[in-house]
C-alpha cells in the first residue's frame, strides 16, 4: 500500500483536473471520495477508453461520468498477495484500501516490483539483450 500516492478528489473534479493531479503524483489513480466515503476510482485506462476514445471533453467531463464504480477493495490488514491475486483475476491494476468505506491508501500493480525485483527484472533483460546479440553476430 502506498499512502503517499492516496489521491483523492469529490466526484464533480474535471477529468483534466484529475489527469492533472496523476502526473503531478506519478500515479495511476484517483479515489473519488463524497463524504468521506469511497464512491468510486477514475484511472488511466478510465480517462483513454471513456473518455478520449468515447471523444468526450476532459475539461468539462466530470469524472463521476466515467469513473469505475463497480469496486473490488481491500483492507489495509490483507496481505499485499492476496490484493495482486484479486487485480491478476480481475483484470485491473488499482485496489483501494479502505477502512469502514473510507479510502486509507491504494495498492497498485507496482507494488509488486519492489526494488530488489526491479533489479532482477533490469538484470534478466539486460542478459536477454546480450544473448540476442551474441546470437545475431
């Protein structure tokens, strides 16, 4: 879970807004909290399919008009494994961490590559370019 990457934002934020605020963050998600209570997510894959590929406007288009509603979430006492395995099956790559409906961080896919993995992911692609090369020569 990272907390440092919890954004959140009421539902009527823009989609540039939004947008805006994942790049500042480096993040691919933004909790829309109303209320204190998580009433949805708006993504990445949220602003390229419903919105650019739909031809909608990002600076009048709310993200409660295209954010994902149908929530999969976790508490912060389930095990990092456990969310990955809920995402892998579900085919998305952000779980909100909630605590009595209200959004306390986020687990993302990236969660997985801690820096040692990154490391060994660098490591065997760095190998596997070698190996090609060797091959071609």
């Amino acid at each position: 879970m990272d907390p440092h990457k919890l954004l959140v934002a009421p539902p009527e934020t823009s989609v540039t807004t939004a947008a805006n605020m994942m790049e500042t963050s480096k993040a691919g998600a933004v909790m829309v909290v109303q209320s204190k209570r998580l009433v949805g997510i708006f993504t990445e894959r949220d602003a390229v399919f419903r919105v650019i590929a739909k031809g909608l406007d990002p600076t009048s288009t709310p993200i409660a008009d295209v954010m994902t509603t149908a929530l999969f979430t976790v508490s912060p006492y389930e095990s990092l494994g456990y969310a990955m395995l809920v995402m892998y099956e579900n085919g998305f790559r952000h779980m909100p961490v909630v605590v009595n409906g209200e959004p306390v961080g986020i687990v993302s896919a990236r969660n997985a590559l801690d820096p040692d993995l990154e490391e060994f992911a660098y490591e065997e692609h760095r190998r596997k370019n070698i190996r090609r090369f060797a091959e071609d020569v």
